[in-house]
C-alpha cells in the first residue's frame, strides 16, 4: 500500500503580542504601537509591532530609542505574558482539535502534522484552512499558514506572505518557490554560514541544492551535508504528540524565553528559574538525582545538549544551578542567540535512600539550604508563585516572570528530542 504523504503546516500568529493588544483594544489599529520594554529599562528593545508600525520600517530587536528616532509618535505598550499566554493556549486548543500532533515553538507558533487528521476532515489544505478561519471568527486574531511535506518548508511557507498568509510548498513546485531564495533563508545557516557559503559561489538555496554531497561534507562537515538534506527536501522530522511527557527516570523543565537570549547573564536569569522549578518538583515527588542534563535550542532551531554527573544525588536548586552553569559555559559561546532553554534531574533515587558523606562538604550548609528552599516551596503553595522571589530575578523581571511548574509554554518532552532530522533516500 502506497504510504500517504506527509502534511505538515506551520502556524504563526502574526505579530502576535501587538495583534492580542488591538484585539483587546481596537483603538490601537489606527496609529503606530509597539509592545516593547518598560521605558525605565535600560536594555528595552521591540518585541512586536502593528503593521501601522512597521510602515516606519521599524524592526522586532531594535532598541525602543532607535524605534522612536523612526517614528517619535510611536506608542509602546508593555507586554502582559500572562495575557499572551492565556490567549495564544485558546488558539493552540483550536489546532488540538484536528490534531495530537502539536509542537509548539514560543507563545505564536506552532507545527501541526495533518497527516492522519485527514482521514477525519478532509484534505490538508481544507483543515488548514477551516483552522485559520475559526481563529479568526472566535479570536479575531489573524495566522499565517505554511502547509508542506515537512517540518523546515512548512515554517518557510508560513513566511512567505503576511499577514494571514496561507502558502503550500509540494513536492512538485518547491524548487520553484524554494531554490530561487537566499542560501540564508534556510535553517542553520546564520552570516557566519552564509559567508563560507557564498565564498563557494553558494549564494541561494537552489545553489546549494545542486551541489555534490561529499563537496559538502568535506568543505562544510556534518552540516553541510544537513544543509543539502535539507535544501532537497529530506527534512523527516516528526511533529511532536501534544501529549508527551517527560520519562519517569527524569524531572525537568524547559522554556522558550520571552526574547531570545545574547548574554550569558540573561541565559543564567532564566536558568535560576528553571533550576528552582526543577529542585521544588523533586523535593514534592521525594526525589533526588545525580545528574543534570542542559538543552538549549538556538534561533534556528539547532537544539543540542550536555550533562555531567555529580558525586552525590541532590534536590536543590543551588546545586542544580551550579551544574547547569558550568554545562552553559561549556556548550553555548553566543554564536547565535538562545530561543529556549531546559533542565532535567537524571539518574534519580528516593530521597530517603542513604548515601556516603563528604569530609570537604559542609553538612550543615547544605541542610540549612535545603530548609531555606522547603520553606520558599510552601511560601509559594500558600500565597503564589509569584509571592516570594530573588533580588537577582528581578533585574529582568518580564524574562523571568513565568513559573515553570505551571506555564508550559514548550512541552518538555519535545524540547528535549533533538534536532531536526534529515533523512537519507
């Protein structure tokens, strides 16, 4: 029986914090708004902006002073996530309707696999299109639809035209609206790429698509050759289950940060957070763990990771944190900026079960902290996550205002699987 054909969309809520803000306050629609960081912050920058906005050729990263030179009557609204989060789950519960298959990537996008789904509702380009329709009817949000045979042309298709877009890239006309695009328009490959690329005479996708594989793998490594996979179309990444969850053998948490992380100083902000998460969900299932696993996962969408071991188990956060530093140091030199972060506890055992004692450890430092954390678990069961948090966190307080045990802005289980996969004919 002749196996069916993949059908893969990628969802994008257009400029999605300023669209929920016109949502909620149509007024917004007739000037130029932005949402960005508080006018106080000193390393404020634009998070999203309306299509009047971007008229004035402002860009999502810019500094909120190089916003207002463009456009001095711009007005900036601070973001409530909060908000975001609510109403882009409204939106995600749309697509679990038609599908379990619902990877999200951040607060406003997301992979469906329709593949299945259409033995139900008829073909692809028709669910996709009835989701993008209810959205809008229920939510008065607006999507961009990219529907394809995989995961890497459905998130270029959805590109492709904004706002509420709906582009298909088959398997018969990719090369047609694919091969004639910039080498840098495809995943992984940042400027630092795209440079020894052109150095080839490799300057678009279609170039680099007709070059011979061993060519790539000698000049551009394991790379290069994922690069060629990918250019032809052998992206066979599979769409995670909406379902999943983390094995039993580990406890963990991951997040997609509120903007993408450049210093190893926002990276470590939001590894605090994690960590305590992580340290609480042990300490409330009577676990403890000897290893500790860091997952990153770069603005395109490289995900890698990194663990190492400890010389005994713990459940605290300080411990936790220590370990996850020192793995970020090693994997990650700011390359490129992070999108998300994770942490997981491995090799677990009962905290009860006994274990040998350090002569350089100080016992009584250790207790006290894990005192100190038990008694901030029951602060935040009592009155609020939000109740009872570090000096320090509050240095960036919109990145490191979520509470991991709650939010699952990315399902764990997905963030932690790898990276996209290329396939092999």
């Amino acid at each position: 029986m002749m196996r069916m054909e993949r059908a893969i969309v990628h969802s994008d809520i257009n400029h999605c914090y300023a669209q929920i803000e016109e949502m909620l306050n149509p007024e917004l629609k007739q000037r130029p708004m932005a949402v960005g960081g508080s006018q106080e912050e000193r390393h404020g920058i634009i998070l999203a902006k309306n299509l009047h906005a971007k008229k004035y050729k402002i860009q999502t990263g810019e500094t909120l002073d190089e916003a207002r030179i463009k456009c001095p009557q711009l007005l900036i609204l601070p973001p409530d996530y909060r908000r975001y989060q609510r109403i882009t789950d409204q939106v995600k519960a749309i697509y679990r309707e038609y599908t379990d298959r619902v990877e999200e990537y951040g607060l406003d996008e997301a992979w469906l696999d329709l593949t299945q789904s259409q033995r139900l509702f008829g073909p692809a380009s028709q669910i996709a299109r009835t989701i993008q329709q209810r959205v809008y009817a229920e939510l008065g949000l607006t999507i961009s639809i990219g529907l394809s045979f995989n995961k890497i042309f459905a998130k270029m298709a959805s590109d492709f035209v904004k706002p509420s877009g709906f582009v298909t890239i088959t398997r018969a006309n990719f090369q047609e609206k694919i091969y004639p695009l910039s080498v840098r328009e495809l995943f992984y490959v940042g400027a630092a790429t795209q440079k020894k690329l052109e150095a080839w005479g490799i300057t678009t996708i279609g170039d680099l698509a007709s070059r011979d594989r061993q060519f790539m793998r000698r000049y551009f490594g394991k790379v290069g050759e994922m690069l060629h996979w990918f250019a032809l179309g052998e992206d066979i990444s599979e769409v995670a289950l909406a379902s999943e969850a983390i094995p039993v053998k580990s406890v963990g948490n991951s997040v997609t940060a509120v903007h993408d992380l450049h210093t190893h100083g926002e990276a470590r902000l939001v590894l605090r957070v994690l960590a305590e998460s992580v340290a609480s969900r042990l300490r409330d299932q009577g676990l403890k763990g000897k290893g500790i696993a860091l997952s990153l996962r770069d603005i395109h969408l490289f995900r890698w990771s990194l663990q190492r071991k400890r010389a005994r188990p713990t459940q605290l956060a300080e411990e936790i944190l220590e370990d996850a530093e020192i793995l970020l140091r090693q994997a990650w030199q700011n390359a490129l900026p992070l999108r998300s972060i994770g942490i997981s506890v491995f090799d677990l055992c009962l905290d009860q079960t006994g274990e040998q004692l350090d002569l350089f450890v100080d016992e009584q430092h250790r207790q006290s902290l894990l005192q100190l954390e038990k008694t901030v678990d029951g602060i935040r069961r009592r009155f609020g996550f939000e109740k009872i948090q570090r000096c320090s966190l509050l240095l960036d307080k919109p990145l490191t205002s979520f509470n991991p045990k709650q939010d699952q802005t990315i399902h764990p289980i997905g963030f932690l699987k790898g990276p996209i996969q290329a396939g092999s004919r």
